[in-house]
C-alpha cells in the first residue's frame, strides 16, 4: 500500500532522490517553497530563481557545474526542510512563546493607515504600507525590501528596495502569486544602511536564517515586518484565476490580488479597458464566484511545503499584519482593518510613533484569544501530524520546527483527510482536470449553503420544543 501510494505521490511531485549538497535537494523533496534566500547568498551565482514549469512554483534552479561542493550555505539560510523556533524567537523575540499557535504576542492593535485612499486600496487597512512610509519619512530606515506586480509581465511579481514612498505605495496589497522576497537580501548584503523587511511567514523565517548565518548583515535589518500566512499560491492558481475570469496572459496589463474595499477584489484589466472581478469568498455574490474564489486560494495551488507549515501567524517577525476576521470589527466595515500583532520591543517603539504622529489610525486593543480566533486555519496549520503521517506515506519530506509543532490527530479519517489534500494540489498542477476542481468547489459552497440553513432551522425548532411555556 505504501509503496503503491509513493509511486503516485513521485509522479505527482516529482519527488527525486538526490543528494547534490545544495537547495535543489530542497526541491526535489518537495520542501521548497520559492522564499528565495539562497539565491542572494551564493558566493559563487549560480542559483537562479525561475518558475518551475510542473508545479508552477518560483524554485531555485542551480547551475551544479559551478556549485562549490561543501559550501552549503544556500541550505543553511533556508527555511525549507529547517526552523528552529524555539532559537530564533529567543534570540529575535526574547523569549520562547507562551502560545505556540500564535507565537509571542505583546500587543495586538487592530487600526488602519490614516491615508484613506491608501486604506481602501490597500489590502486590509493598509497599515503595514503607512507604517513604512511614516518609517522613510522620519528617516528611521532607508528602503524597505516589498514586492509589487511587475510593469512588463503584470501577472508577476518583483521583489524590490523600495527607498521612496511612490515605490511603497506601488508595493501595497496581497501579492496571492509566488514572490520571492528574499532575493531583496542581495541589496541589503550589497548596500549598508537601515532597512525593513516585509514577507510572510517563511520569508520571515528566511530572513531570520540569514541574520543568524551573515551575522555582519544582522543589523542592516532593523525591522522584521510579516504576514499572515494561510497558504502560498502558485502560478498555475494564476492561470487558473485568468481563466476563470476570461482574461488572455497576453492582453493582461494590470492584476490587482487584492484591494478596493474590504474584504476587497481581485481585478484584472485588459489591453482594451475592460475590467474583470472577482470578490473575496466574503463579498462574493454568488456561489459560483464563491467556489471560484475558494478553488483558487485555499484548496488546489499550494507549494506542497505549505501543508506542513506551521506558522500561519508568522511569529517570528516584530509586527505581524492580517485581517481581523471577528464580526465586532469587520461586521460594519467597507474601508479596511488591519491586525497588528507586536511581538517585539523595537515593533512596539515603531508602531506607537506611527500611532502618535497620525500615521496610523489604532481603533481597539485585541486579545491574543481573538487574534487566534481571527484565523479560522490556524488549528489545522498547527496539527500537523496527521499531514506528516500523510506525507510520510507519500514519500515527501517534512520540515522540521522541532518537538513543539508536531500535534494533531493520528486517525484513519484524518490522514486519509490529509492524504486528499495532497490530491487536489495533483488536481490543481493538471489543467485539464480545472472544471472537475472547479465542480467540486462549487458542490461543497452548496453543501456549506445547505448546512447553514437547515443547522439554523433545526437548532431554531429544538429550542422552540425544548423551551415552550407550559400552558397557564
Ligand atoms: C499569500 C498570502 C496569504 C495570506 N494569508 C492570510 C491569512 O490566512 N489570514 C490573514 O489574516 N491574512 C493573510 N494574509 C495577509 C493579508 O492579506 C494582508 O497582507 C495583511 O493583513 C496586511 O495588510 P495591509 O493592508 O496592512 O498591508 P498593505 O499595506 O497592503 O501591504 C502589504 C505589504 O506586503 C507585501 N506583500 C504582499 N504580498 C506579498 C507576498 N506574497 N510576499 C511577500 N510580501 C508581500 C507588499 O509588498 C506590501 O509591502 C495573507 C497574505 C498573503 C500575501
Ligand atoms: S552550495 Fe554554495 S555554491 Fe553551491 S549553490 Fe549553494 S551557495 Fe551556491
Ligand atoms: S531558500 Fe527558499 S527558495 Fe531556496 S530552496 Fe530554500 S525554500 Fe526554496
Ligand atoms: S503557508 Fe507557510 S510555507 Fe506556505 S507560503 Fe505561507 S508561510 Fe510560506
């Protein structure tokens, strides 16, 4: 049985066995998922980042004829098969973290830039983008590495040194499609000076390898500023999602992930004008726009690597960003929150400064039970066991976070559960099974549908019997 399902899991993975002493064992073990680190730190250039043309993910492709055998320092910075929580949060946090669902939290604010344009065209309130214009402006840092969509081929991304605030505000929005933010480190090794960095969780964790590795480049960082994280989507979930929305790679000028309102929109406009939507699963305003959505950011077109981690709150950083999705925040909210979770001495210092200067507009306090129960995935990313076990029997390599991030269910149902969500990222690599993924998606949204109608209507007439007054 287990041979059988390894057999599969090898063509739908590509799983190679090799041992080349550099970052594509990573790849072919299926634990990288394209943070980019490893290029900027080879000593002799020869990794390049490129999308993988099978998985439609950014991995590093090595050139072995000039790779320095022993030198290893590309697997060193990488966050793929290696992150020693307990060591990077004591040596950047200060501390090991009381809750290791969410990692260290001093304080959570939840608020949104001041600057309204940028708080509706931002991706939840545009904080994290006001905070680093407020940090270039008062000159407490002198670039920050982002990532935005690039000018020439508008469905990519480019990681960049943004040192003026055109280039921040270019950078503003949830990129859903692979960047790699950790190529920017070359600037930040190349260039003295101050400079924030901004990534998701494991571009976090990379950032963090690397400040331990090259520790003459540690200070350059002066800020760590992360995402939240439920999952990366490949370029395959891009072509998909132009697809989906009837829009040609080639008469594609603008993508926008994320924006305009919250919860926001993905836009694509085409070469003739013509602008195509498509909500959030939140705004959607059908269920087929729903399944669509859902079939393109939560379910078919993650890097397989994203099953096993655990981090969604990307604990690591100084502040992390995301949505606050409690109903006492966003239930009457057009314009966007953003969740601030400060984590460190120097974040809080940053934030206050941002906050007192009018940067920032704080709205209230949230505990960190709220920030936990903001994020509906954050129990799956931490039970990972039952994906381990999966993985194991699929033959693909797991990270290791150490003893702490192992929890979760052994059952039969929950690695079977496991095993089918290695499937459908099968699905999501083989175009021609999108309209069958797209149908699943679409009976599920119903079935979601159904539930919540008839769970309300029976709960309604349980009460109704189990309180009726008696007759007087
Ligand atoms: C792939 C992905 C998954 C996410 N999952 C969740 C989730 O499960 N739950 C949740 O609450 N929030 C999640 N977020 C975070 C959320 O979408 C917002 O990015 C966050 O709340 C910050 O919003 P903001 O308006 O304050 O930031 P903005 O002002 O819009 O600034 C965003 C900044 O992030 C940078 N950035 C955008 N995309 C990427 C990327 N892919 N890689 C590196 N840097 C990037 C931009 O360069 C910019 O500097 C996710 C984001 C991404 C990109
Ligand atoms: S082992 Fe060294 S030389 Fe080889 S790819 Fe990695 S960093 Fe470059
Ligand atoms: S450093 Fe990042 S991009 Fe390079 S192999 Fe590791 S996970 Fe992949
Ligand atoms: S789920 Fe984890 S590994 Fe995947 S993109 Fe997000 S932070 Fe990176």
């Amino acid at each position: 049985m287990r041979s059988v399902l390894s057999l599969f899991s090898k063509s739908m993975f590509q799983i190679k066995k090799t041992r080349l002493g550099n970052v594509e064992d990573i790849v072919n073990s299926s634990l990288c998922m394209g943070c980019g680190v490893c290029e900027p730190v080879c000593p002799v250039r020869c990794i390049k980042i490129d999308e993988s043309e099978t998985t439609g993910q950014q991995i590093p492709i090595v050139d072995q004829s000039t790779c320095i055998a022993g030198c290893d320092v590309c697997l060193r910075v990488c966050p793929g098969e290696e992150v020693d929580f307990d060591l990077l949060n004591e040596k950047y946090i200060g501390k090991i973290p009381e809750r290791k669902d969410i990692g260290h939290v001093k304080n959570t604010i939840v608020g949104h830039a001041s600057d309204s344009k940028l708080r509706f065209s931002a991706s939840s309130g545009g904080a994290l983008t006001a905070l680093l214009v407020y940090l270039l402006e008062k000159d407490f840092i002198d670039g920050a590495v982002v990532v935005r969509m690039n000018a020439d081929h508008p469905h990519m991304t480019e990681v960049i040194i943004a040192r003026t605030v055109e280039d921040l505000l270019a950078s503003k929005g949830s990129k859903y499609c692979p960047a790699s933010s950790g190529q920017g480190l070359r600037a930040i090794m190349r260039e003295p000076g101050r400079y924030a960095f901004v990534g998701l969780s494991c571009h976090v964790h990379a950032a963090r390898k690397f400040q331990e590795v090259f520790r003459k480049y540690s200070n350059r960082i002066v800020l760590n500023l992360g995402l939240f994280c439920g999952g990366g989507i490949t370029f395959n979930g891009t072509r998909f999602l132009l697809e989906q929305l009837d829009v040609e790679e080639e008469e594609l000028v603008q993508l926008t992930l994320r924006g305009d309102g919250w919860p926001g929109k993905t836009t694509a406009v085409k070469k003739d004008g013509t602008r195509c939507e498509l909500n959030k699963r939140a705004g959607a305003t059908t269920l087929h726009e729903a399944a669509t959505y859902t079939s393109w950011m939560h379910r078919y077109f993650f890097p397989p690597r994203c099953l096993t981690c655990t981090d969604l709150t990307a604990q690591l950083a100084d502040i992390s960003f995301g949505d606050p999705w409690l109903d006492r925040f966003t239930k009457n909210d057009t314009q966007g929150l953003s969740m601030m979770v400060v984590r460190t001495t120097a974040g809080q210092r940053f934030l206050d400064l941002a906050i007192r200067d009018g940067a920032i507009t704080a709205i209230d306090n949230a505990t960190p039970q709220e920030v936990a129960d903001s994020q509906k995935k954050l129990n799956k990313k931490i039970q990972t066991r039952p994906y381990r076990i999966a993985a194991k029997f699929l033959g693909i390599a797991t990270p290791n976070y150490g003893e702490l991030y192992n929890e979760g269910s052994s059952s039969p149902i929950a690695i079977a559960s496991a095993i089918w969500d290695y499937t459908r990222l099968w699905l999501g690599r083989n175009h021609r099974l999108w309209k069958f993924l797209l149908l699943l998606e679409e009976v599920h949204q119903h079935r979601i549908v159904f539930q919540a109608k008839w769970r309300g209507r029976i709960i309604r007439l349980m009460k109704k019997i189990t309180f009726r007054t008696p007759p007087q």
